[in-house]
C-alpha cells in the first residue's frame, strides 16, 4: 500500500529525493545556482549510503555530460542536474547523448543566460536546447518536478524510446521556495521506476560495440536523425501511459497539456512553468466575474504536444503565448513559434499575441497576466490596426 | 619486459581495414600500448581525432573491445563515466565483483594538450582506475596540419606558417608530462614508438596499477612532418636519441630517465623533416641553435628531477614518511568507503 508522507519541499530537494529513489548508478554532476540543492541533498544520501551511487564530482558541466554519456553507454541508470550556463557549456554533449540514444536524466533548473548575469528564473538556458533531441518536461511546482522525474526514468529508458530526457524546473520559485510536496514510500517508487536493463552495454566485453561513431556523407547521418524523430514520436503515447500509471497511483492528474477554463474561454494564454499558476489564479478571478478566459500550460514541450495544444485552443478567439526566453531578431520567442505552427497545422486562424515576460526573474505579477487578458479584447482589431509589435515586452521598466 | 614472439602472440586490438594513413605513427602506438593489457578485457575511448574517425567509420569498426567517443575535449572525462559506470553497477551487484577490465583513453596531443587538458586533469584528482594515453604527433593533424600546444619550437605548420615575417612557430611546446606528473598520480611516463619494448613494459606498468596513469607517446605523422610514409619508426627513434623526446617515468612521484649515451646533434631529427625545411636555410643557424638549447635545457630539467627524487626519497626516509600512502589509496578507489547496499 502507497504511503504518503507530507513535508515542506522545495523542487530541488524533491528531484533530490527522486533522484535517491530511483537509485542510479551513476550520478556525474557540477555546482551550479540554482541547482545546487539537488546536488548537495544527494551527495548526502551518498555519505550515508542510502544509494548505491557512483557519485562523480567532475570539474565542469561539459565534464558531467561526458561522463554521463560514457556511464550511460557502459549501461548505468545515469541522472546528472544543470542549470543555465552550465547547460550552455555541456551545449555539444546534449547533442551527443541523444544521438547515442543514451537514457540519461537530467533536472534543468531554468535560469537565464549571461549576459548579464543572473542567477534567476527564465527558459532561456533550456529552450535554447530545444533541438538538442531531448524529452522535455516543464514543471509548474516543486511537487510536478518530482513526479516528472520518477515519469522520466520510465520514458527514457523504454526501449521504444531510449532517449535523454530533461525535467525542468524554474529557477528559485520552484527550486528554492517551499510548498507542500508528497513523497511516496520508496517501496512504491522503487516498483514504479523499475531497473533500467539496458540492452547493450560497453562493459559487455564478451558482446563488445563501439559506440559514438563516424558517420560521414553518405554514412547514415540522416537515418540516426530520422530514428531519433521516430523515438521523439514514440515517446509521447509512452509519456501519457507512464503518466496515467502514476496518477493511478499518486492521485494527482497527468496532462501533458494543462487546461484551465478552455471548453468556454475565448481569450486564452499558453504558458510554461512555474507562471501557470498565477494565470490559473487571475483567469479563476475572471471567470467568476463572468468572463470567459482560459489557460494552457504545457507540461512536455519535447515532444511537441501538438495535437494535445490544437484541441485546447480550438475555440479561442484571441490567444497570447508567454514566452520567458528570448529569440532576439525572431518573429516571435520560441513558445510562440511552436505554438503558431501548431495553429497554422490545424487551421486555426485565431489571433496571437507574443509576450515576452519574467526574463531574469522579472516579477510575475497578477496585474501583469490581468493586463495581457484585457489586451487580447482588441487583439483582433489591434492587429487590424497595425498596433500590435512583433513581441511585447511585460513587466520591464 | 617482452621479446616480439611473445607480443605477437596477443590478441589483436585493433583490427586492420581501417583509414588511417599508411605509415601512422598513432596507430603504432594503439597496438603497442594495447599489447601491454596482456589477455584482460581492454574498453577504449577516443577523442575526435584521426585514431577516432579513421577506426570506426560506421557501419565498421577496428576496436575488438568496446569503444566509446563522444567529443574532441572529452575522451578523459567520457572514460571516467564508463569507469565510474563499471564500479557504480559492481557495488549494486549488476556486475560480478571480480570482473576485470582495463580502461584507456587515447587522444591526440590537440585533444590533450590542449581542448582536452582541463577534463584530463579532472579526471587525473578524481582517481580513476584508467589510462590516459596522449599520441603526441605535434599538430591538429586531423584537421589539416594546425599548430597545437604540442608543436615544436619553429616547426611549420597550417598555422605557424613560414614567411617573409615569421619562422614558423614562434613558441616552445607546452610539458604536458611534468603538469601530469603534478598531479601526483601513481604513474605517468613519456615513451616512443620507436622504443617498443620500453613502450610495451610501460604501458603494463600504467594497466596494472589501480588508478589514473598516463603516457604520452611520440607518434610522429608522416603526412604532418613531411617524412615520407615507411619514417615514422625512424624519426621518433631519432627524436629519442637526439633527446627531443627523453624517455622517463614518474612513479609515486620519482622521476627516473632512461639515460641516453649516445647523444644526437638536434639536427639529426630535424634535417629530414619537411616542417623544418626553413631552418636549414643559410641565415637561419641561430634557430637551430636555440631549438637544441631549449632541448638541452629540457633535459637539464628532468635529470634535475630525477636528482631531486632522490633528495625527495631521502626526505621521506629520514621523516618515516611512505612513498605511498596504502589508506589513501584504497580510499581514492572506493574499496574502504563504508557501504550498505
């Protein structure tokens, strides 16, 4: 039977416990703000041998990346956590583990990118490496990136999947603040997560391969990529199943699009992370107001859910998309392309509006999602108009 | 110590077929340090580089045993998750306790030298049980022939061209082995491929100890040095006799130096090299001059090692101190860390 405990967690000292449940290992990791919590609390469990972890205080993020990849390859359950410039730096590794299809997980606490430097919370880091081939989850809360980490390990090591997933979480509102957060008995966990089998390993010296190979002009480079979009759609009916597995047995609701008021809203905001929860707050207010506003979260970004984001805003009339990472000199940031591509791919013709929001841990106010609701009222004839910018910037001086 | 008919009786490693140029003095020396794990399991990694793309052209491959390579700056790092892998699935019991294997990681001088040394000397304090090997051929060969910190004083290279302005490379090399040997590792030791028998003796040497041990082996490149391509042999043989490439040891942190004496002018190895070409040039004499200077005081410089091991050892001696410290290092690998499973 699944026993609960509840405590006061912060989402780095949560994936910590994940990390400790699902006992990898190998665990090559670099101090990073503001996912040091994760390392310091697992480093704990090490000392007193609450894990059977090889635990690889390497030298640099770029370091911890190889060494994961050549862990993974040699057939551990391999987890590691980053952040910003640290994800920046392992840049070409990220690449290469998923190339190798190599299982490995990683807690990425969202923070943004130099220049200027700034220890806090924003998607730069990670949707810069959004085509770097890796699963991608984004929680909106301490107890989601639990649970998207003990999801993680089922997805990535599926052999039908076999590919590196990274478990987001933003920068000190969910790394560092406290909420209350379940834990589930290790027992159940354990049963949950299951133990990685890999099929190949490097150490299988009597079955020896190579691995990380060259494949030049003409050698199979478009196939590995081609196998690994393959893996990228598989993955997401597997994503689904091992989240509806988990609910059966937390009790908390797996979606990979989150939907608040969208069977009626007409005005609608996409978002990722840990903001959600304050668009659910306002567009709540709203409502009861009489005004029919919604929200969509997206919980996987990796594979794009697509299909999953059409149906939720099938009948918008204005959307706005709040993106909290730049493409500078884009059409729009990253959250509004994929969106709008997924509206072009369906045929909704809806208006959107891209916001660019939170950079560097700009406050996230109420007034501040009130503001973009109200501006999706004239969307259309603001467009019409010619008013309406590329990218509005929110809650900058 | 082996004699050939012994050597040659040992698995082959590296299986022929692969794309390395006729006459690679890199690929000699893989063979050679190889021959050195005797009959036990031997996994290898590779920086990018010529040893890495020429040998495992997919689908095919050259190594026998596992491979892995995954960046040019990262063949030590990367081994040190397979290594971290094999004692991490041991303790968990995925792995018998007594399975045997020896790990290696081969990059060129580019990928040590320089891109790859920080990772190298992280994974040097971690304490691996891995050898590091470096095939120093003295340039980004791979890549066309680019200077790299391993290039020799006025050597031409794509990148230390030689010109109207500028003599070809216009700084010494870096002593990758002395800041290896800083790191105060059980052993690390330079060899040549010429030396096969020393290569060999070394390269057991490094596989049997437990903990990160390195070599770094001058593999010249015929294509880079502008030899023809049966000189690979020949030119490290003379960069060993002239004392461009002193062969020395460092175990527990005593240097010893295989003495060389019968003693070359520097001229000997560099007259035959085309990236020398210019030095022989009426006018340029005092760059000779200055290369066989920085090669004597080189050699100066580890003869003064190798004096001051023994100063060091009478330290110890007199201090009752140990060379080695058997509870560190049982320590560094695991073994006495409490452990619950």
């Amino acid at each position: 039977m699944a026993e609960v405990t509840v405590l006061a967690g912060s989402g780095d000292q949560m994936v910590a416990e994940a990390f400790r449940q699902a006992n990898p290992d190998v665990l090559p990791v670099y101090p990073i703000t503001p996912q040091t919590i994760i390392v310091e609390e697992f480093d704990k469990f090490v000392a007193e041998g609450r894990v059977h972890t090889e635990f690889v205080p390497v030298e640099s993020e770029h370091s911890a990346m190889a060494a994961a990849i050549g862990a993974s390859a040699a057939g551990a359950r391999t987890v590691t956590a980053t952040a910003s410039q640290g994800l920046a730096y392992m840049w070409e590794q990220l690449y290469v583990a998923a190339g190798m299809r190599l299982p490995i997980v990683m807690a990425n606490a969202n923070r943004a990118l130099s220049a200027p430097i700034n220890i806090h919370g924003d998607h730069s880091d990670i949707l810069g490496a959004r085509d770097s081939g890796w699963i991608m989850y984004f929680a909106e809360n301490a107890q989601e990136a639990y649970d998207d980490t003990l999801m993680a390990f089922r997805v990535a090591e599926h052999p039908d999947v076999m590919l590196p997933v990274a478990t987001t979480l933003d920068g000190f509102i969910t790394s560092h603040a406290l909420e209350r957060c379940e834990l589930m008995d290790d027992e159940t966990v354990a049963k949950f997560v299951g133990e990685y089998k890999p099929e190949h390993s490097l150490l299988d010296t009597d079955n020896p391969n190579s691995y990380g190979m060259f494949a030049n002009l003409g050698n199979f480079y478009m196939e590995t990529k081609l196998a690994q979009r393959k893996a990228m759609e598989k993955a997401m009916p597997i994503i689904k199943a091992v989240g509806e597995e988990w609910e059966a047995i937390s009790g908390r609701p797996f979606d990979v699009v989150k939907t608040f008021g969208t069977e009626d809203a007409e005005r609608v905001i996409v978002v990722m992370g840990s903001s959600t929860g304050n668009c659910r707050a306002v567009a709540k207010a709203l409502r009861e107001v009489g005004e029919k506003v919604g929200v969509v979260s997206l919980r996987v970004f990796r594979p794009f859910p697509t299909e999953e984001l059409a149906a939720a805003l099938k009948g918008a009339k204005a959307i706005a998309v709040m993106d909290r990472a730049e493409t500078v000199g884009g059409e729009g940031g990253p959250l509004w392309q994929e969106v709008s591509a997924c509206l072009h791919s369906a045929g909704n013709t809806a208006p959107v509006r891209d916001y660019m929001y939170g950079l560097g841990g700009a406050d996230v106010t109420l007034e501040l999602i009130n503001d973009i609701f109200n501006d999706l009222k004239t969307l259309e004839a603001d467009k019409a108009a010619g008013t309406v910018p590329a990218v509005t910037y929110k809650g900058n001086r | 110590m082996a004699n050939i008919k012994q050597l040659s009786e040992l698995p082959q490693r590296l299986s022929p077929g692969h794309s390395m140029c006729g006459g690679c003095g890199a690929t000699i020396a893989v063979r050679q340090v190889l021959m050195g794990a005797g009959k036990t399991p031997v996994v290898c990694g590779a920086a990018t580089g010529c040893l890495e793309v020429s040998t495992t052209t997919f689908p095919f491959t050259s190594w026998e045993g596992g491979f892995i390579h995954s960046t040019f700056e990262s063949a030590a790092a990367t081994m040190s998750g397979v290594e971290a892998a094999f004692r991490g699935l041991k303790r968990a019991g995925k792995i018998p306790a007594d399975k045997q294997i020896k790990f290696v990681a081969f990059g060129g001088d580019g990928g040590t030298y320089d891109i790859g040394l920080q990772a190298l000397s992280g994974a040097l304090e971690r304490g691996h049980d891995f050898l590091y090997v470096c095939y120093d051929n003295g340039a980004y060969m791979n890549t066309g022939i680019q200077r790299s910190g391993a290039t020799p004083y006025s050597a031409w290279t794509t990148t230390s061209e030689v010109g109207n302005a500028v003599p070809g490379k216009r700084h010494f090399e870096k002593d990758l082995t002395s800041i290896v040997a800083a790191h105060h590792i059980p052993y690390a030791a330079q060899a040549s491929i010429s030396n096969w028998n020393d290569l060999v003796t070394k390269a057991t040497k490094a596989m049997d100890i437990d903990g990160p041990t390195f070599l770094n082996v001058l593999a010249p490149c015929p294509r880079g040095w502008r030899v023809p391509f049966d000189q690979a042999v020949k030119i490290a043989d003379l960069g060993v006799k002239t004392n461009y490439w002193p062969l020395y040891e460092v175990e527990n942190d005593v240097w010893k130096l295989t003495e060389n004496r019968k003693k070359l002018p520097i001229e000997d190895f560099l007259q035959p090299q085309g990236r020398f070409r210019h030095l022989f040039k009426p006018g340029n004499e005092h760059l000779i001059k200055e290369f066989q200077t920085n090669v004597d005081r080189h050699y100066a410089y580890i003869q003064a090692r190798v004096e001051g091991s023994k100063v060091y050892q009478q330290k110890l001696e007199e201090a009752g101190l140990p060379l080695v410290s058997d509870d560190a290092l049982a320590m560094q690998s695991g073994s006495k860390l409490p452990f619950q499973q």
